[in-house]
C-alpha cells in the first residue's frame, strides 16, 4: 500500500508542477491583423491587389506577400527569387524583410514570395504604405512595387 501511495504522489507532484509550468510559460507572441492587403504598383508590370500575411515569433516575424499584379513571365524554380520588403514604423524609420523564398511558379502565375524575415520589437506597428517590396529574377531583372495607399484593415502590430 506505501508503495501506492508514493506513486499516487509522484503523480500529483508531476501534475503539480506541468500545471505551473503552464501557468509561467511566455505567451506566444502575436501579430495583429495576420493578414492585410494593400493595392500595388508595380510600374510596367503592372498593378493590382496585394495580400500580405504576417506571423510572429518573439523578435522574429515573417511576412509572404501575394499579388496578381505581377505574373512569372517565364517558369520560376522554387526560391529562385530575392526578394526585400521594407515596411514604416509608426513613429519614424523602417524594417526590413528579406528573403529567396517562393514557391515554383508556372509562366502566368501570380507572384508570391516569402516568407521574408525581419526582426521586430514589442508593439512595432508597420504599414507597406509608404515603403517598397523589390523582387529580383535570374540575378539581373529586378521588379519594384510601392503601395498606393494604406493597407487595409490597417498595419501590423506586434506583440
């Protein structure tokens, strides 16, 4: 019966302390809206729609933009592109998002890219209006965008 009883304990114990340890873990971090859109122009490729996704993890954020604005004009292998996003800070200066990530595009297949990676700090508000996504093909043809007003339903914030 001791031998029960001591299991029953350890039991209660380890349970004890998962609890707290729930209880003590940091929340996780959180971007506030996940998602945004903005409408672009990309000069002679174009303009459209741009839909930007954020995410969050402590002081690292990622953010993917897709956008029909532009199309592959040719097939795209996987990460093949360059691509840097630099968003304003509420309050003056800017981040930046880099990356070579993008899924293989076929030719006519709307551009997206990411997820591009920045740092950012406790209650960072940032908003592509004002700033410009640059996205390089083959080393050589680079395609700048710049939003042509505020993103909706407004920046990002993290947390």
């Amino acid at each position: 019966m001791r031998g029960k009883r001591f299991g029953t304990g350890l039991s209660l114990a380890a349970g004890a302390l998962a609890v707290c340890g729930l209880a003590f873990a940091p929340a996780a971090a959180a971007v506030a809206p996940g998602v945004a859109t903005v409408d672009a122009d990309c000069g002679t490729w174009g303009g459209d729609e741009a839909t930007l996704t954020a995410t969050q993890n402590g002081t690292s954020a990622t953010v993917t933009i897709t956008t029909s604005a532009v199309t592959a004009p040719v097939a795209l292998a996987e990460d093949s592109l360059i691509s840097e996003l630099r968003m304003v800070k509420a309050g003056g200066g800017t981040t930046v998002f880099k990356g070579a990530g993008n899924p293989a595009m076929a030719a006519g297949d709307a551009l997206e890219v990411g997820p591009l990676t920045g740092t950012v700090a406790p209650g960072d508000s940032l908003e592509a209006f004002g700033g410009t996504v640059k996205v390089t093909a083959f080393g050589f043809l680079t395609i700048t965008c710049t939003a042509t007003g505020p993103q909706a339903p407004g920046p990002f914030v993290f947390d």
